[in-house]
C-alpha cells in the first residue's frame, strides 16, 4: 500500500496478518458495518477493541536491552520481531506497531513521548498513541506493562476503569507549556505514573529514546528482567528474575517465587519465544545480576 508521505513507513505494515494475530477482523462493510466518525475512521468501539486485543496478544518485555541489544523500532524489524518471531518488546516497539495498524485503519494518529518519573530529571523515553475520534483526543498506552486496559480521553479529570484498575489524565504544567499525566486510582488516592507531552515526535526521537533506554548503564532495563502479559483465564502475570505477581480482578493478588527452572516456562506461557542462544545468553545475564527486592 503505497502512502503519500510516509515517514512512519505504514505502508509497510502486513495488516492483514497484525490483525490475524490480535484476533480483530477489519471494520465491518455493509448494514452491521463499524460505526466510522466524522473523518471515516472505524471510531470509539473499534478503537477499543483493537488495543485490548493488542495489549493481550503481545507481551511486555524487556530481553533484549537486558542482553545490551537495541531492539528495532522501525516497523519492519518491529513486525518481523512481534509478528514473525512470537515476541512482544516495550514501549516503543509497541507504539510502531500499534499506531501503523490505526493509521492503515484510517485515524488520525498522533505519536507523543512521555516522561517516566520526575519530568526534568528523567528524559522522554515513553511512546504513547493519541488518537483523535469525533474531534476527542483518546490517549492509548500499549507499552506500559501493567497500564491502562482501554485508551483514556486527553482531557482534565477523566478516568478509564477496566480490569479491576481506574487510571486518570490531569493536565499538569511542564515548563512554560502543558503536559497530561496519568494516574493510577491506589489505597491512598492517585499515582502519577508518567507525563505526556504534546510537541511532535519524530522517527529518529525513537531511535535516540531506545539506543538510550536499551544500551545506557543507569537504565533499569539493563538490569531488571520485566515480562508481563494476560493468560488465558484472562488474569495478569508480572515476570521478573525470581517471582510472579499475579493479578485477577476480583481476587487478591499473588506474589509467587520462582522455583529453580521456573523462568523458562512462565517465558513460554507470557509468549516470550527464545533461540536456545538468547536463552542461555538470558540465564547467564541473569546470573550476574542481585535478585530485585
């Protein structure tokens, strides 16, 4: 699919197959077609169910910066590696692949970075989707791990509840513009878990972000094994070197300590698809590392 002024490359993105694998068959034609907006695009519903499917077909993971590789995030290597390889990735991979597959589908689509913890002292080093249906903005996280379970309005005090979690937006000032954090609905009232920003993102910011975030020592990438995906029961597993949390809504959540041997299947069943020689490469890093607290 040939697109004028490309430089995401969407034209590129196999859709057919990305939707075969998240399990969504394209807007529906005819009588029962998908309710499309004022610009075309399939709207609200569909947007919703397209980033559920998303976040619960890949995994969230952090292997190859543990292992000091930067992983691709053009989308051609991103498909190749979540499509073609049975993997998932973080932020940035899945920001590429989510916002090409909505931009094929006909939205309008906005790539942002965000700041992870204290804006002024951590960098923006976090890819976020907005999506702009019926003249809303809808902000979209697909690589946050444990994040929102449908995309949250861009504006002052709005909430999105799903999976037994209520996350918020609060328009916050960074510096002499705005900024829209979001928060997440604890015990004590909300944390703030990262600040978007609004200035345009670029291609070549991703590949700053990432050779950052996948290769500098002080990133916590490079030293903290992180894998988190749905299982088929629909609940919630958090991977890390040496314990599982596990989330349902409606239960307590479990804290479970890896018995020796126990990564490699729980790797398997979070869809975490491992050479031999990355799985050795990964025992191996591992056994340097101190367990997290």
């Amino acid at each position: 699919m040939a697109i004028a002024h490309d430089p995401w490359n969407v034209g590129d993105l196999d859709l057919a197959a990305y939707l075969e694998r998240v399990g969504v068959g394209e807007p529906r034609e005819g009588p029962d077609r998908e309710r499309r907006d004022a610009a075309g695009s399939p709207g609200a519903a569909y947007l919703e169910r397209l980033y559920g499917a998303h976040i619960r077909s890949f995994p969230f993971e952090t292997v190859d910066a543990l292992l000091g590789r930067a992983p691709a995030v053009d989308l051609r290597g991103v498909q190749e590696k979540f499509l073609g390889g049975g993997r998932g990735g973080y932020c940035f991979e899945h920001g590429v692949l989510f916002s090409a597959a909505l931009e094929r589908l006909g939205y309008e689509v906005h790539r942002r970075l965000g700041t992870v913890g204290p804006p002024g002292e951590n960098a923006r080093t976090h890819l976020l989707v907005e999506v702009v249906v019926d003249g809303r903005r809808l902000l979209a996280d697909p690589g946050f791990g444990s994040g929102m379970r449908r995309p949250v309005e861009l504006r002052d005090g709005a909430r999105s509840t799903g999976g037994g979690m209520t996350f918020g937006v609060a328009r916050v000032p960074q510096g002499r513009s705005w900024g829209w954090e979001l928060r997440k609905l604890r015990d004590g009232g909300w944390d703030g878990l990262h600040v978007t920003h609004e200035s345009e993102v670029y291609p070549v910011d991703l590949v700053a972000g990432n050779h950052f975030v996948a290769t500098h020592p002080d990133s916590v990438f490079r030293t903290l094994l992180v894998v988190t995906g749905f299982l088929p029961d629909g609940s919630h597993a958090s991977l890390t070197q040496g314990s599982v949390t596990l989330r349902a809504p409606g239960t307590p959540t479990r804290h479970e300590a890896l018995a020796p041997g126990g990564l490699d299947p729980w790797l398997e069943r979070l869809g975490v698809r491992l050479s031999e020689e990355d799985r050795a490469l990964l025992h191996a890093r591992l056994a340097e590392l101190p367990s997290p607290a």
